[in-house]
C-alpha cells in the first residue's frame, strides 16, 4: 500500500518543522514545554495543514506517552472511556496522550467528560481546532489548557517542504528518472496553497504522478504543470467561522479607516468565496454607521449599488460594489448616529427610563384629556422657525445627551443652524 507523499515526510524533530517559529522558535513556550518533557493539556487553534497533528506527534514522543488519537467528529465518550479502561488495567501507568482532532465538534456533555480525566492527571489532552477556541470549547477545558495558535505557513517555508519531497521522490520511486521541477513551478504550489503545507506537497505529488517521462527518461514539472494540479488558490473561508469573521472585520475596518485599497482587497476576498450577501450587508452597515450624518446620501447611494448587484449577480455585481466600497472609503465619516443610538439602547437596557412625558403621549380618543394625556403640548409648526423648547425625554432621563455633534461639514452646518434657532449663541 503506497503511503502518501505527505505522511512521508511529516517531521519527526522540532527542527524539522517549517514555519510556526512564533512559538516554536528558540526560547519560544511551546518549544521549552516539549523540551523539558514537561507536557501541559494543550489546544491547537489554526487552519489545516499548518503542523498540528505532526507537533502533537513529537510531543508524545518526547514526553515518553503513548499517543492516542481520536476524531471528535465520529469519536464519541465510549471512545474515550474505553481509553481510560487501559489505563485501569496498568497498560499505561503514566497516563496517556491523548490527541482529540476537530474538538469544536464534541458538545459540552462530551468535554465535561474529558474535564473529569483530565484533572486526575489520567490524560494529557491536546486538541486541535481549525474554528476560534474561545468560542467553540468549554470553558473548564479551556481554563486548564494552554492554546497555542497555528499560523498558515509562508510561502518561503513551502518551497522548503517541497524541496525535500523532491529529494525524497528522486531517491526513491523516481530514482531512474532525470527529474527536473522548476523552481517557478514550486513556488507556483506554494503561491495557491493558501498556507496550507500538505496541499502544497499533495499538488507537487500529483504533478509527478501525472508527468510522463521522454524516451530518454526525462521527466519535467514546469508552471504548466503546476497550475493544471492546482487549477484554482486556496482561499481559507467558512461562512459560519473564523475567517468569514476576520475578513469581514478587515473589510470594515479598511473602510473606516478611509483605506480604499485595503477596502477592496477584503472585498475581492469575500466575492472570490462567493459570498455576495455578505459583502452587501456589511456596505449597507457601514453607510449608516460609519460615514452616517457626515454625507446623509451615502446610504441611498450604497443601496443603488447593493440593489444593481442583486439584480445582476456575479460576477458583474463585483463593479457596481466596487464603486460602493471606493464611495464609502473615501466619503467623510461621522459615527455620530451610531453612538447616539447605542447609548440610548444601552440606557433602555440597564436604566430605569422612567415613563413618556403626559404631553407626549397619544391623545386621539375619547377620554384621552381626562387622563392627562396630551395636555400642555406645544406643535412645533405653530412657533416661530418651526421650533419650540418643551421636554421630550422622560423626566428620569432628563437633561440626557446622546447625539453630539460631528465635526464633519454636514453637522457642523446642522449645530450652527440650531444653535442659532435655539438661542444658543
């Protein structure tokens, strides 16, 4: 049975790794925890080919454990008991390793169970999550662990890993052979990975396993070859996860900060994932929130573009925001609205507000001025400049301020007209 070429060359030391030097550098915690032998329960956050499960591998085998592995999408707490029952029968007097792939998929009954052995010191759990740990582990596992995070590896560090299958395939199955891979092909796999070094080494397997030697037994892997194993660039994206998130993060932060560029790169990310809805609420959000009172027509201009885009789909929708996210980039911006609404939601939720002034409350029905209801009510529009001073806010929140002013054009106009109308000199 072949083995593949990526269970070939997984790292057997530290030193072997590539990448992840932020924790695995010299003087790094990880690396001093797996060098003194003194293994700790452990959570491995990070995307998927990054060294999780090979670091995990070197851990067991420093710490002189016997390394159980388990996939919490198809293990279930049978699984992990009938580990424990080894450990009973004096198999394994010194606890055991275990490695709990995908813990984002076990519920909380199920890792309250892991809770149990763990604090009795009968396993040492390390689990590896592709999905935000804080969000997705139990509480009480994640208190007794320390999370380290796996980084996508760069692209410099790939062409590393896949020079060394090169060595590996030219020694051992391709040994006959005069193979020649070059050096733009490689760094074409490493480009499209995504981070990802066991895709990077998968695609160069593929192209060996499809190149066809000359009579002359040459065998050659060029960019050509490359792209047609690859065909299209990894994007790490989950509509439900971390990277959906971040990127949306990105995105609005790009355009906040009045970076057009940076706007349209999150942009390109999230329609290259095909996630137009998305991309739309986000604009829609940001035309109220963050450019708000400073351009009043940055949200009817954004909903002209959101709706041609709906109406056209992709990947012509891509034109019509681009043009949305350019606008709001480069469009002044005021959060002023949004803060005004956020304290009073916050006041509405945590305050006593107390109840709607008499005068305000609804006086059209019979028996409405008996109870009070309307009395004293000033109409605006029967007052000079259409303004007269009366209380509107509830007598608990009186003299309460929740919009001030932005020092944007717009509002600065807006407060100098009131000022002037309201006296306020």
């Amino acid at each position: 049975m072949r083995v593949p070429l990526a269970d070939r060359i997984r790292p057997s030391e530290l030193s072997e790794v590539v990448g992840q030097k932020h924790i695995l550098g010299e003087g790094k915690l990880l690396k001093n925890l797996i060098e003194s032998g003194n293994i700790t329960n452990m959570i491995f956050y990070g995307p998927s080919g990054t060294g999780k499960t090979t670091v995990a591998n070197i851990i067991a085998k420093k710490a002189g454990k016997t390394l159980h592995k388990l996939n919490a999408t198809t293990a279930s707490v049978s699984d992990i008991k009938d580990i424990i029952a080894s450990l009973d029968g004096f198999c394994e007097p010194d606890g055991v390793l275990l490695y709990l792939d995908e813990i984002q998929h076990f519920n909380k009954k199920q890792q309250q169970t892991l809770l149990e052995f763990m604090e009795n010191g009968k396993i040492t759990l390390i689990a590896s999550t592709t999905e935000n740990p804080y969000f997705y582990v139990y509480n009480a596992v994640l208190s007794r662990s320390v999370v380290f995070e796996f980084k996508p590896v760069d692209e410099t560090d790939i062409v590393k890993a896949l020079e060394k299958c090169l060595e590996i395939l030219k020694n051992e199955e391709y040994k006959n052979y005069n193979v020649t891979v070059e050096k733009e092909a490689l760094l074409h796999i490493a480009g499209v990975s995504g981070g990802d070094v066991r895709k990077a080494v998968n695609a160069l397997e593929i192209c060996m396993l499809g190149a066809i030697p000359d009579k002359d037994m040459n065998l050659v892997i060029n960019v050509e070859t490359a792209e047609q194993a690859t065909q299209k660039k990894s994007i790490r994206y989950d509509r439900d996860g971390d990277s959906h998130y971040d990127i949306l993060s990105a995105f609005q932060k790009s355009i906040r900060g009045s970076d057009p560029d940076g706007a349209i790169h999150y942009l390109a990310r999230l329609l290259s994932a095909g996630d137009l809805q998305s991309a739309i609420r986000r604009l829609l959000v940001m035309a109220s929130e963050d450019i708000g009172l400073a351009y009043p027509m940055a949200a009817a201009v954004v909903k002209a573009c959101t709706d041609n885009a709906l109406q056209l789909g992709l990947p012509e929708a891509q034109l019509p925001l681009a043009e949305a996210v350019i606008f709001l980039a480069t469009a002044p911006k005021s959060n002023s609205a949004a803060n005004a609404i956020w304290t009073a939601m916050s006041d509405i939720e945590k305050k006593d507000v107390g109840d709607i002034p008499a005068h305000l409350k609804d006086s059209h029905y019979s028996g409405a001025e008996k109870m009070g209801r309307g009395t004293g009510y000033k109409y605006p529009h029967s007052y000079e400049n259409n303004y007269i001073k009366q209380q509107y806010l509830p007598d608990n929140m009186k003299g309460t301020v929740y919009y001030e002013y932005g020092k944007n054009k717009q509002e600065q106009a807006a407060k100098a007209y009131w000022d002037k109308i309201k006296g306020m000199k």
